[in-house]
C-alpha cells in the first residue's frame, strides 16, 4: 500500500511463493553385513531431501571411484575387505550429509569334510564287542552315519560305533564311516572285523584204555 498527500494505492496479491531447496538427511544409514568369502556385499542408503541428490560412497574414509549410485556393491579381495567401514556421503544444492559408517564382515567359505584318521580294521572273540571310531576335518558342524556292509545301521551317527555283543554275523562285515557337511557327503573310510571263536574247555573225547 503507497499513500501520498493525493491518495492511496494498493498492489496486487503476490501468491506465487516457493521454498527454499532443503538440504538433505539420512532416514535410514547403510546397514552392517556379514557375507561369504567371495560373496558380493550390498550397502543401500535412503536419503531425503531436494532433488537431485548425488552420492558418494566411501570405504574406510576414503572415496570409491565410480561409487556414486543409492547403492553400493562391494567385490575384491576378502582379506582387505574384512572389518572395512563403508559410508555415504548425500549432496544437493542445500548441503551435505554423511552417513553413520556400516562395518563389513566376511566369514570363511566352508570346507567339506576330510576323513584325517578313518577307522582300523578290529579282531575280536565271539560275544566281545568291537569299536570303531574315526576323526574328520572341515566346517563344523559334521554329522556321522555308520554303515555295515554298505548298509545305514540306525541310529549309529556318532563319531564311533560299538558293535552288538552278539557278533556272529559281523564276521569279514566292513564298517565304513561317511562324514556329511551341510547336505554334502563326504570322504568314506571303513575298517573290517575279524570274528575269533569263544576259546572252548578241554573235553576228553576217547579216555586212555585198559593194558594188559
């Protein structure tokens, strides 16, 4: 409104008002990950903020060539890779945020099994038992399943199996022990048994005879 000695006048009503670009903000920060040995590790952000948004992704404080989309797909050697930090840093006309720093964990690759000391070959008598044992190597954890003769026996998946007392039939049996990792089997090594007879009393059969 503009007044003088001769009147007043009032401008029109200026509605086309717009606001100011705002800066940007992390709603969400990349996330930690934990991953495989020669897996590939995914870093995301969400990001607010006036568009466009540009980003610049970060390992160990230290910017990524060519790192500049809303996610990150990290590859490469796993040792250097092990415990590295990855962050964001978000940009606009407004500002620049940098996002809270996401850690990076690579485990082993599993390792099937290997038999390392694979059953002995056991002699034993008639109604004595027979133990079989082995020792296997790769990433835990390692199941047992005992065979004789190529069969399963139930319910023998222990690291050793004890065999009945009554052995008759185990005689020349084999006995191997297949060791199974997540689902793969492994190596198979098995041991024989020997079955003795029971040592018997003497008896005497034809006693000495009469002489003349």
């Amino acid at each position: 409104m503009v007044t003088n000695t001769a009147g007043t006048v009032t401008s029109t009503r200026d509605t086309d008002c717009k606001p100011g670009p705002v800066a940007p903000t992390i709603t969400t920060p990349p996330a930690n990950q934990t991953v495989t040995a020669g897996q590939t590790a995914t870093f995301a952000v969400v990001a607010a903020g006036t568009a466009p948004l540009s980003y610049q992704w970060q390992k160990n404080g230290a910017n990524i060539a060519g790192a500049t989309a809303v996610e990150l797909h990290d590859t490469g050697d796993d040792d250097f890779r092990q415990r590295s930090t990855f962050r964001v840093v978000v940009t606009n006309t407004a500002g620049t945020v940098t996002s809270s720093a996401a850690t990076l964990t690579v485990s082993p690759a599993p390792v099937a099994p290997t038999i390392t000391t694979p059953p002995t070959n056991q002699t034993v008598t008639a109604g004595q038992t027979a133990t079989f044992a082995v020792v296997a190597a790769g990433t835990a954890p390692l199941s047992y399943q005992w065979q004789k003769s190529g069969a399963n026996i139930a319910g023998a998946t222990a690291v050793s199996y004890t065999t009945a007392g009554d052995n008759n039939g185990d005689s020349g049996s084999t006995f191997p022990s297949g060791g199974d990792e997540h689902g793969r089997h492994g190596d198979k090594y098995g041991g024989n048994t020997d079955v003795s007879p029971a040592p018997l009393a003497p008896t005497i059969t034809t006693p000495p005879a009469n002489q003349r």
